[in-house]
C-alpha cells in the first residue's frame, strides 16, 4: 500500500494531501530510511517513523504497521491496524519507587 494512502487511512494524517506532502518533505522514516515519495510502498511489520501535529509540533510516532485497512473507518477501527512504539510518557505516580538509598 502506498505512504500517503496508509497514513491518511489509518488517521495519522487530516488528509491525504497533507500525508503527500509529509512523504515528500522527508519527514517521514520507513524502517529507518528517509522517505520522499508519497508513493512509496509500506509493508505489513514495516516500521513507521512519523511526525504528528506537523513537523513543527516536536511529536513523533514510532508504529509498527500490523494490517492494512480497507478504508479509511473510524479511529478505533485504525487503531487496530498499528502496534505504537514509542510508548507513552509514564506517570510519575504510577512509576515503581527506586530503591537508591
């Protein structure tokens, strides 16, 4: 499946000439390689590198493509189709004491 397409399908992008252009740019990484073509073909158990909120935002999403989907559904439908892996922050609360004493 295409960069642009899969992006825009599993709602990592608002559209798809937003996810074009984001391929295009370079702002995108495919198992760590710099991609620059909207058409560049993605793989199940590909790794996606990818910005989110724009290159200017400062988020990045590391995901691991699980299935393609067959149409652009709702977010929980996407979201079954990718595996995160950058993980999310851990909360400060919730975090196993050290015992550094």
């Amino acid at each position: 499946m295409r960069i642009d397409k899969l992006l825009w399908f599993l709602r990592l992008a608002k559209t798809r000439p937003i996810a074009q252009t984001l391929a295009e740019e370079g702002h995108i990484r495919l198992n760590g390689r710099r991609v620059e073509r909207a058409h560049q073909k993605v793989g199940v158990g590909d790794i996606l590198t990818i910005p989110i909120g724009g290159p200017q935002a400062g988020t990045v999403r590391v995901i691991e493509v699980l299935s393609f989907p067959e149409r652009r559904g709702p977010y929980s439908e996407a979201q079954s189709c990718y595996r995160v892996l950058d993980g999310n922050p851990v909360d400060p609360i919730a975090a196993p004491e050290s015992n550094d004493a």
